[in-house]
C-alpha cells in the first residue's frame, strides 16, 4: 500500500483490517444553496481490495437543508464507523435522499446514521451498474 496502513477493529464482528488515509472532496449543489464540504477520509479496503458499496434511502419528515458544520459531523462520524458517504442525490422536494456509500456492512451504515441522527429508512448492497444499451459494469 503507498500510504502507511493502520489497524482499525469493526465492532460488529472484531475483525482487523488494514486502512490507507486519503482525503476525498464532495460538493452537493442545490437551488437555493450551495454546499461544499471538504472530507477528511479513510478509504477501508476488504478482501480482494474492495469495500462493498450501498445505496441508502433516506426519508425526512421535513425538507433537507444541511449546513456545512453539520455535515463535517457527518463526515466525522462517518469516518469514526469506517464508513464513506460517497454522493447523495437530492429529491426535487428535499425530503428524500439516495445515498452511496462504501462500508463494510449495512450494520455499519445503520451505526453511523443513528450516531448522526439520520434516517436510514433502506440499505442494499450495489455490485453493478445497468447501462443504456445493456450492458453491465462492476461498481
């Protein structure tokens, strides 16, 4: 690995694995604000080099504005369960968010957005993308 690993223990099953740093950069746009959010990140490998990826749904009673700060928290607690939120894609009415994110299980995502007080309302493991003319390609 070029960065230097660390040991990380996941809660759920104690299982050690080896983590590079990195940092990732993420800039949300909406109508009425602009959001840019620099994310400090750990990006958490599994067997055969890749952490599984999850599209979460998330409902929300009222319509979604973030601020930055509170989306540092996010990111922070994130980070702290071995988590990386990916991109979200907003809902016209900005109740309701798709999410991607790498973890290394749908328990982890659960533990992440319950420590941020977020809904997690559906969580699926995404292994590959439909294209327009039918084909596949692996995520």
């Amino acid at each position: 690995m070029p960065n230097s690993p660390f040991r990380v223990t996941v809660a759920s099953d104690s299982a050690t694995m080896s983590v590079t740093k990195s940092g990732y950069a993420l800039c949300l746009g909406a109508r009425r604000r602009r959001l840019g959010v620099i994310v400090s990140g750990t990006a958490f490998r599994g067997v055969g080099g890749k952490m599984p990826v999850f599209m979460i749904e998330r409902r929300f009673a009222e319509e979604l504005e973030a601020a930055s700060d509170v989306l540092d928290g996010i990111n922070r607690i994130n980070e702290e369960e071995g988590v990386r939120w990916l991109y979200s894609f907003l809902s016209s009415d900005r109740r309701k968010t798709y999410c991607l994110y790498e973890a290394p299980s749908p328990d982890a995502i659960r533990q992440a957005a319950a420590r941020a007080g977020l809904p997690a309302d559906s969580i699926v493991e995404v292994t590959e993308r439909l294209l327009p003319d039918g084909a596949t390609a692996a995520i």
